[in-house]
C-alpha cells in the first residue's frame, strides 16, 4: 500500500501504478531529495516539532541512503510511484518510527517544487561552465588565427573580406547573452518553497527563512500557493536552452559548410568525423550534424512545458509530474553539444589560403571600389552604379575586378587611377574596417581584449 494509502480500500492496479509513476525520471533529483528532507528535519527539531534523539536518527538514515543511490547499491522498489516514497520507504523501514516524522509539515507538493528547484540550480551551474569553456575555445582559436582572411558572406553569398577572428568573436558575443540568459534561470530558480506544504501552508510553527539558510537558496517564496505551481524557472531554463542550441546550429551549419569540397575552408580532426559504409574516401561531419538536428528536441522540449501550464489552475496538479524530463533533456543535450562544439573547434585544421583565395573572389572588393571613388568627391550613389555597371562588364567578359586593366577601370571613370589596386587586396580590406567592432586588426585586437575581460568576469562570479 502507498504511503498515501490510508484513504483507500484498494490498491491501483498494475498499469495505473506504472502509468502515474515518475520514479525512472526522479531519480535525476536524489540528491537533491534528500538534501531538502535533511535540512526539513533539521529544521524540525531547532523549533521543537520533533526531537533532536529523531532528527539524528533521521539525519544518519538519509545519509545512508544517499551514500548507497551514489554509490549503486540502493535497491530502488519498483512500487514506489516518486523517487520522495522511494527514499522516505528505505527511511522508515531503516529507522522505523522517526522515519515516520520527516514528512511533518511537509507535502509532496512543496518537497517536489523544493528538489526541483535545486536540481535547476545545479542544471544551469553545468551548463554555465560548459558555456564558458566553449567560449573559451573560440576565443584561443580566434587569437590563433587572428590575421587569417576570409569572405564574409550575406545571403550566403560573397559580401566583403573579414578576419576569421572576427567571424568567431561574433559566435563569441551570442555565447556570452547565453551565458547571461542562464543566470537569470538560475536566479529564477533559487527561490525556497518549501514549507508551502500542500498549498496554503501549515499549521506547524514552521521557520520557512531557516531552511531557506540550509539549502542555500537565495529567498524565500512569500505565497505558498505560487511556490507550489510555479514552473516559471524551468521555462526560463529551457527556453536559454533553446536558443543557445540555435547558436551552436548556427556554428554547427558553417562548420558543415567550411569542410565542405566546395568550401574547403577547415579540416576536421579525424575525432570528430565519421566515414562512409560505402564510399572510402568520405569524412562526414556527423557531429555538427548531429547538434544541429538535437536543436529541435530541445525546441520541443520548451513548447511542450509551455503547452503543459497553458491551462492549469492553481495550485498543484499531476500535470505538473511532465515537468522533469524536458528540463533535464534540454540541459544533457544542451551540455553535450556545447562539448562537442568545442572539440571540433579547437581541434580543426584552419585552410588559411583557401579561405584568403575566396574572399577575393566574388566581387567583395566592389564596396571599396565605390568607396575609392565616393573618396574622391564623387556621390557615394553614382559610385555605386559605376561599379555596378563594372561588376556588369566583368561578368560578361568572365573577369574579377582584380583582372580589370587600368585602361578598363578609367573607361568606367576617369577617377580612377593606378592606386586603385590598394582597394583590390582582401587582406587591406578587411584590414580598413577600423571603426569600434569593426573586422580590421587593430579593432579586432581591441574586441579580444574585451571578450577576455568579458569571460575573466563571467568565471570569476560566484555562483
């Protein structure tokens, strides 16, 4: 019979024990269980509810219990519908009567809310690290690579020269909003409900600010029936869980491309790479494939929670048990792939001069031919149109602006002068954007700066 079962006559059958249970899921939350179910019991005996001689007992039962699930001797009973019966079942039968005076106080409502509050905050402290590591990754390997020269692309096609640096840093900065973005969950999470009991609170002299201090959240939930049916933190949690994976599929799709025949850009390392069943000479990239498919579970894992609290009254509904798994999904995956993002990063082999051959192609110079002329007095529109009608010329005559003679660029205008070939060169391209955040070198030395300053401050707070 269920702790719960004195109301009852008859025990659920079979399938309906199984298809209420969430036991496989909680066990995510052990610890965390058995965290809040110590420090309820501590608090228990400093206000005189139950006895120091039964806080002990229970306090060395819990902590038993908690040495055998870390260490996978536990036996889990299939019976038990959460991982809270699970642990407060072996409790009682381990210790016998003071097992039976934890749950004072108490309900399952407010002890679930509790764990999975706790479980949030250790969830985003992975991931935090996690993120920054990545970032940490980007930023060795833009300064690794900080003179390489690349096209830049809109539309995916060529648009103007940039430094590869720069191209990264701009991965770096969307990690960095992440990085903010799980903070807030994680401050969104810290918040103590237990205590709430079941939803209007309790009759005992219960010192809510107490477990509060032992726990370790920062506040405490001023109404009961919030802290028990607030699932807010764990929307804020997946929802900066979907739009990191965005930014890796992002990285993870110009990764695909970059080692790309066409491309030709980067060489994965061989670690991270599959190869063919039936084609020898295949190296896949499999692993940014995978990440990049992996972002619709945890796209999906948001909308099912948002879909999941659409509807529900207050306070407490079994609704609420579909709260568990999407969170911790979108965490693992998100955790996994922010890994993997790394590796491949770090480990691949940067083509320097295929990247530099292509940004000098596709007409990318054609901006600062407009601009050579535009410097010279003449209207930044008509120079626009000039070139245009240049870009015109060479496409019909299967010319690059750099194979344009002097003679050709002085029939399109006479502004032009021989200087003009100083504007042809990718690398002085790139290198002339010098405004603050610009792709030239020195702006981009000045954002390297910045981005170490940035992570120097993210590592340095204290969770």
């Amino acid at each position: 019979m269920a702790l719960w079962g004195g109301r009852f006559e008859k025990g659920v059958d079979q399938f309906t024990q199984e298809f209420g249970a969430s036991l496989e899921v909680d066990k995510s939350m052990a610890a965390q269980d058995i965290a809040g179910s110590r420090a309820h019991a501590k608090m228990l005996a400093e206000q005189g509810i139950i006895s120091a001689e039964d806080q002990a007992a229970i306090d060395e039962g819990l902590a038993d219990i908690a040495a055998q699930i870390e260490g996978g001797t536990f036996a889990w009973d299939v019976n038990d519908e959460d991982v809270h019966m699970a642990v407060e079942g072996a409790l009682t039968r381990n210790i016998g009567t003071p097992g039976g005076r934890l749950h004072t106080g108490r309900s399952r409502n407010d002890q679930v809310a509790t764990d999975i509050r706790l479980l949030a905050k250790d969830l985003c402290d992975q991931l935090l690290s996690g993120n920054r590591a990545l970032r940490r990754v980007l930023l060795d390997v833009a300064e690794k690579n900080l003179d390489v020269v690349m096209p830049g692309y809109t539309h995916l096609q060529h648009a103007q020269p940039v430094l590869l640096s720069h191209h990264l840093l701009a991965y770096f900065w969307m990690f960095t909003r992440d990085h903010v973005r799980l903070v807030a969950a994680r401050d969104a999470a810290d918040a103590n409900p237990l205590g709430a009991a079941a939803l209007a609170g309790t009759t005992y002299p219960l010192n809510r600010q107490r477990t509060t201090e032992l726990l370790g959240f920062g506040r405490t939930i001023p109404n009961s029936l919030d802290a028990v049916s607030d699932r807010d933190y764990l929307l804020d949690l997946e929802y900066a869980c979907a739009v990191s994976m965005m930014h890796l599929s992002r990285l993870c799709e110009e990764i695909v491309l970059w080692s790309s025949t066409e491309f030709g850009f980067i060489t994965l390392s061989d670690s991270y790479s599959t190869g063919s069943s039936i084609m020898p000479q295949k190296k896949n990239p499999d692993f940014a494939e995978l990440t990049r498919g992996k972002t619709g579970r945890v796209y999906g894992d948001l909308m099912a929670l948002l879909t999941t609290m659409k509807s529900l009254p207050l306070a407490y509904n079994k609704d609420l048990q579909e709260c568990k798994e999407g969170p911790l999904d979108a965490a693992r995956t998100l955790s996994d792939c922010m890994e993997i993002a790394a590796g491949m990063v770090e480990t691949m082999t940067v083509n320097a001069d295929a990247m530099l051959a292509q940004a000098g192609t596709g007409f990318s110079a054609a901006t600062d031919v407009a601009d050579y002329l535009a410097k010279k007095g003449m209207p930044f529109r008509e120079a626009h149109r000039v070139v245009g009608e240049l870009v015109l010329y060479c496409e019909k005559h299967g010319k690059g602006l750099e194979d344009l003679t002097a003679e050709e660029f002085a029939a399109a205008s006479p502004l032009f002068e021989e200087d003009v070939a100083r504007d042809l060169d990718p690398a002085g391209i790139a290198n002339a954007r010098v405004t603050y955040g610009g792709t030239g070198h020195d702006a981009v030395v000045v954002q390297l700066g910045e981005a170490r300053a940035a992570l120097a401050a993210d590592e340095g707070r204290v969770a």
